[in-house]
C-alpha cells in the first residue's frame, strides 16, 4: 500500500503541483518561530530540545493519526498516507525555477536565467556565464531531488505510516530555513544542531541517492567520484549526491563561483565536459531513470513481501 501511496501521490503532484510557499513554507514558519520562542535559550542543549520538539511532536502526530484513522477504516489510512506525501513529496516543489532557467538560457536570456536562479538557491550571480548557470542549476536540480523525493521515499518506506516522510522533510526545512534567513547568535546555534541532526537522518538516503544515480548512468565514473571526490565537499551528504551525479551524466560540477560577490572556493566534482545548457535535459533524465528503477524495487520486494508464507 506505501507503493501505491507513492505512485498516486507522484501522479497528483504532477496534475497539480502544490504552492509550497503559501502552503507548507509560511505556516512552517510561523510555528517554527512560535515554538523557538517557547523553547530555545541561546544554549545548545535547548538547540536540541526545540529541534525535538518541533521535528519529533510534528512526527508522533503523524503517526497518532495514522493509527487512530487505520483502527477506523484502512482506506482513511492509505488517504492519509496520500495527503502527506503530497504535501511533502515530488519533483515539481523546485523544479519550476529549473525548467524556467532551461528556457531563459535557450532563448539566450542570461540575465532572466541569473534571476531566477538567484531566487531558487537564496544567493546572487551577477557575473555568471550561461555555463555557470546551467551548472548550478545542475547541482541545485540533483539537491532538491534527493531531499523532496529520494530522501522522502525512504523514510517514508522505513518508519510506520507517514512519520518518516514528516521527520524528514520538517528537518530539511529547518536547516534550509536558518540558511535563507542568515542572522547570528541565537541562530548559528539552531542552524549548526539542525545541520547535524539533518545528516544523521540523511547519512542512508544520501548513500542510495548515490547508488542509484550510477546504476541508471555512468556507473564507473559514479563510483570513482563518489569514492574521490565527496568528502571533499563541506556538506558530506550533498557531496556524495553530487559527485555521483556529476560522475553518471559525465559532467564536471562544483568549482570555484563568484557569489554574492565573493569568490567562493568549491572543489571539482564528478568527471567530464563542462555543463552546457544541452547538458540540462540530461539531468532530468538521469532523475526520472533514478526515480523508476526505486519504484520497481519497491514494487519486486512488496511482491516478495506479500508472497511469502
């Protein structure tokens, strides 16, 4: 039944992409705030004890109703599952500001592509090149797939009814949340535990995010990135995802990039030629190819669940 879950929640996402900003962003917000008035400090300890309780209440709520709609009838059960995996799950959250950069560099409209992907990773390119741009774009593409559905599909498969699909998108939220706002202080404290709760929940999805973009791609060079090239990148989970996407679509990502006007060191990853705006179809393709050798994964071990004596 989470199969299908997935696979209907897939289907409405892409008949009527969700406005995440209006409904799931704002309200987050909102009730991250109120509970950090409630709860945090300025000390680590209470870092953790609001990052709990804003993740973990949010997830035993999931999970309480769950329960309580599966003991009234399964189908409610299977609808709730539904209901939270398309507020939490899907290709189209981000993919908008990619396909609009697609176009705007096609149509040779640089300075519309700069803007939009200033919008979409919270950070200006005045001086980018198109190539610059396509690459990024790249990376942010390969980013945002892992966290809104590769990510999302293995919590949701690993822990009982919705609860991980909830954990896992609300503790992405918090550490995208600190990242967009910036400030210090008090801040910096929220920001570095959500980080490294985030990777804690991360450190599997990203792994199999990696695996699965070197079976659909170039596996060789996949692997070779991956093993070389990962750790070098200051987030080691995005590092593994990107090292391996860059190596299966054979294209050199990461580098050194002026932002928001400073020159930020980024090492090279995965292998190849320079991103081109051609080169951007093929990411997406590596994604969808990724996308359906796990749903037919999950569809042979449910055959082999539901067979079994």
């Amino acid at each position: 039944m989470k199969l299908l879950a997935i696979v209907l929640a897939l289907l409405i996402e892409q008949v009527r992409p969700l406005s995440v900003e209006r409904w799931i962003h704002a309200p987050l917000n909102r009730m991250a705030d109120g509970c950090a008035r409630r709860t945090f400090a300025g000390r680590a300890g209470s870092a953790a004890f609001f990052w709990f309780a804003f993740v973990g209440l949010a997830t035993l709520a999931a999970l309480l109703a769950h329960t309580v709609l599966g003991s009234v009838h399964p189908v409610l059960a299977v609808a709730f599952n539904l209901l939270v995996l398309y507020l939490t799950l899907g290709f189209r959250h981000e993919s908008h500001y990619f396909t609009d950069i697609h176009l705007a560099l096609g149509m040779g409209e640089l300075n519309r592509a700069r803007h939009l992907l200033e919008q979409w990773r919270g950070e200006s390119y005045p001086e980018a090149s198109d190539s610059d741009v396509a690459r990024l774009a790249v990376e942010e593409a390969l980013l945002a797939a892992h966290r809104n559905v590769f990510g999302v599909i293995f919590w949701f498969v690993v822990l009982p009814g919705p609860a991980g699909a909830v954990a896992y998108r609300l503790a992405d939220f918090l550490v995208r949340r600190w990242h967009r706002t910036g400030g210090g202080g008090e801040q910096v404290v929220l920001d570095r535990f959500a980080r490294r709760a985030f990777s804690v929940l991360d450190w599997v999805p990203a792994r199999l995010t990696g695996a699965s973009f070197a079976i659909v791609g170039n596996f060789e060079d996949a692997i070779l990135c991956w093993r070389t090239q990962a750790a070098q990148w200051p987030e080691p989970s995005s590092g593994i995802v990107l090292a391996s996407g860059g190596g299966a679509l054979g294209l050199r990502l990461g580098m050194p990039i002026q932002q928001s006007g400073a020159l930020v060191e980024r090492p090279e990853l995965g292998a190849g030629e320079d991103v081109r705006v051609e080169s951007m179809q093929g990411a997406i393709g590596l994604l969808w190819r990724a996308l359906l050798m796990c749903l037919l994964m999950l569809a042979l071990v449910s055959l082999v669940v539901w067979a079994a004596p």
